[in-house]
C-alpha cells in the first residue's frame, strides 16, 4: 500500500523545490548587474545562487522529497539551473570583463560553454563514493576568484582558463564539499571560509583587504590538496 502523506509534508516537500528554484532567479540579477557593468553585484548574485545550490540537498533530505513527491525530480530542476549559474551566466561574466584580451573573449567564453555542456553529458560525473570526477563546472567561482582575488596579467588568465576547460576531463577526484566522504567537517568548514571570504572580498571591492584574500587563497589550497590526496595518495 502507498504511503500517504500529509499536507504539512508536501507544503515541505514543495517549499523545498521552490527554494532550489530560487537559484535561477539569483543567476537572472546577476545577469542585469553584468549588463550595468556592476560585476561586483553580479558576483555577489552568483555567490547568493552557489549557497542555495549548496544547501538545498540538505533540505530535501530533510524533507524526504523524494518520498513525499515522486513525480518531481529535484535533480532535473537542479542541474538546469546549475547549467545556468555555473556556466552560462559565468561565461557571460567573463565576456564582459578584461580578465583576458578582447579578441580571446569570445573563444575562450565559447569554450567554456563547450565544455561545460560535454562534461554533463559525461557518464559518472559524480562517482558512487560522491566525487566530482575532473574538475566540475564551477565557472562561477573561476570567473570571481580570478577577478576579485588574483592579480593575473590578462595571458595567465587565458592560460588558466584552457587548464581548467581541460581538467574537466582528466580523471582526477574533486571534493563534494555537502557529501565528502573523508574530513568532512574539515571540508564543510573550508568552504564556509571560501565563501565568507570570498563574498567579504568582493563586498569590499575594489578595496583589496589582504587577509581576506589569503583566506581564499588557503581554501582554494585546501580543494587543490584534496583532489591530489584523494586521487593519487588513497588507494581504493
């Protein structure tokens, strides 16, 4: 017999879906802010958009939407706007700031939106012991690190970009900061202080405060030095 459910259950079930939804909406101000040049609101949009990515898992498993509503797929609405955040409105971002050349804008924008669709379609983009496999489409966090942290010339950022485009397909184990099997606290602490520093940055901007930017730096370090331990250190 199935399992009834009550209203208050499916008015949680719902909610839940409506706040993962809610990302999309932080992706389109972040879209407006970029058409007014307002690329530090438009990162704090897509930083806003990253948190709710990061935390509606948590929520639907607290809700049981899977249960509750069946006919409902979480995950789709997920990766349609994940699509949206991480990769077309950065892309975006990118085409409109001078983080590398003008006439490399268009290519390197084009691929990055090449390879983010590709590595979607990638069968085990996320392993059964919940792994990114290759680097994942985190192209909102690329565009804002590069832009509100580090100091490149406009080439080191062009040849960064083709290095991530390219460890999209190298087998190499990238943390899942809400599900990482190993050092999890340490993980969910780290990028508590990724995001914190990096929106505390960018609210600061163009005013650079030194040990906001070194705490990013040590969390980008923290990721770097993770996906390196658990691809070549731990065997399985």
């Amino acid at each position: 017999m199935e399992k009834q459910y009550s209203v208050g259950q499916k008015a949680a079930a719902w909610s839940v879906h409506i706040f993962t939804s809610t990302g999309i909406v932080a992706g389109f101000m972040a879209i407006l802010a970029i058409q007014e040049d307002d690329f530090r609101m438009a990162a704090l949009w897509l930083v806003v958009a990253l948190i709710i990515d990061g935390i509606d898992g948590t929520f639907a498993r607290m809700a049981k939407v899977q249960e509750v509503l069946p006919y409902m797929d979480g995950k789709t609405i997920d990766y349609v706007i994940d699509f949206a955040t991480y990769a077309i409105i950065p892309a975006y971002f990118f085409h409109e700031s001078d983080l590398v050349a003008e006439g490399l804008r268009l290519p390197l924008s084009a691929l990055i939106l090449l390879v983010s669709a590709v590595y979607y379609g990638k069968d085990g983009m996320v392993t059964s012991d919940y792994y990114f496999l290759g680097f994942p489409v985190l192209w909102n966090m690329v565009v804002v690190v590069h832009f509100f942290l580090l100091d490149f010339s406009q080439t080191v950022n062009a040849i960064f970009i083709v290095l991530y485009a390219i460890l999209h397909f190298l087998p190499i184990k990238f943390v899942y900061p809400s599900r990482a099997p190993r050092w999890q606290g340490y993980t969910i602490a780290n990028t508590v202080l990724f995001i914190g520093s990096l929106a505390a940055a960018i609210w600061f901007y163009p005013e650079k405060i030194a040990w906001l930017n070194w705490a990013g730096y040590v969390s980008v370090a923290y990721f770097a030095g993770a996906a390196v331990y658990d691809t070549w250190v731990i065997e399985d």
